[in-house]
C-alpha cells in the first residue's frame, strides 16, 4: 500500500508541481509512512531469530539507510539544474522499490510459513528473553 501511495505521491510532484501535490506527497512522507509502513517493516524482523534480529536492525539502521541518505544527496548534487533527469531516475527507482516490495511480501508469507510448519517459532519467543 504505502509504495504505491508514495509512487503516486511523487508522480503528482512531478507531473502537477502544485500546494495541493506537495500537501499528500508530505501527508506520504510523514503519516503514512510512520503509521502503516514502519510498523509493518519492524514485523518482517519477527522471522530472524532474536540474537540475530538485533544485528540485522543495526545493520540497517545503521549502515544501509545512512548510505542511501548520502548516494541520494550526491546524486541531487552531481543531476544539479537537471530536473527532467532527476524525475527520471526518480520514477524508475519509485517502480523498483514497488516491485521489489511486492517481491519481499511473497518470500517473507514464505518464510514465515516455512518456520511455522516446522515449529520453530516457540524456539524463537523464548530466544527473546
């Protein structure tokens, strides 16, 4: 839900520059995304076992979102004035993330089915404690 939200949101920037395509892409940004999206991705750790859950979301957190944050600044500073560029890049990195989304909920309902039927779950709740 909320990549297409987002997709949509910047497609609207994009196409029709205006107060209103500004209010939902920021409406996306900061309450659709800290209500639905944030949430639902702290459930996809409950598959890793718990002493590795904590590496993973520092990993994370930690590195991969800080180095995506720096490879988007750069590439805002190196596209400069070229904003068709940019809206480009934009639009087909939006696709990549909502088909790879797509993609992650299909291995995680997997996943979680597989660790179900082997009733490893239990082992995992008492790893928390």
């Amino acid at each position: 839900f909320e990549p297409g939200t987002t997709l949509a949101a910047f497609l609207g920037v994009a196409a029709w520059p205006s107060i209103s395509a500004g209010v939902f892409a920021r409406f996306d940004q900061e309450a659709l995304r800290r209500c639905l999206a944030n949430p639902v991705n702290n459930l996809l750790y409950n598959a890793i076992p718990g002493k590795q859950r904590a590496r993973s979301i520092t990993f994370n957190e930690g590195i991969v979102v800080p180095i995506g944050s720096v490879l988007a600044g750069l590439i805002i500073i190196l596209l400069g004035d070229q904003t068709g560029l940019l809206k480009v890049l934009a639009l087909g990195l939006s696709v990549v993330w909502v088909v790879m989304t797509w993609w992650q909920r299909g291995v995680y309902s997997r996943s979680l089915l597989d660790l179900l039927k082997r009733s490893q779950l239990e082992t995992f709740v008492r790893d928390d404690k």
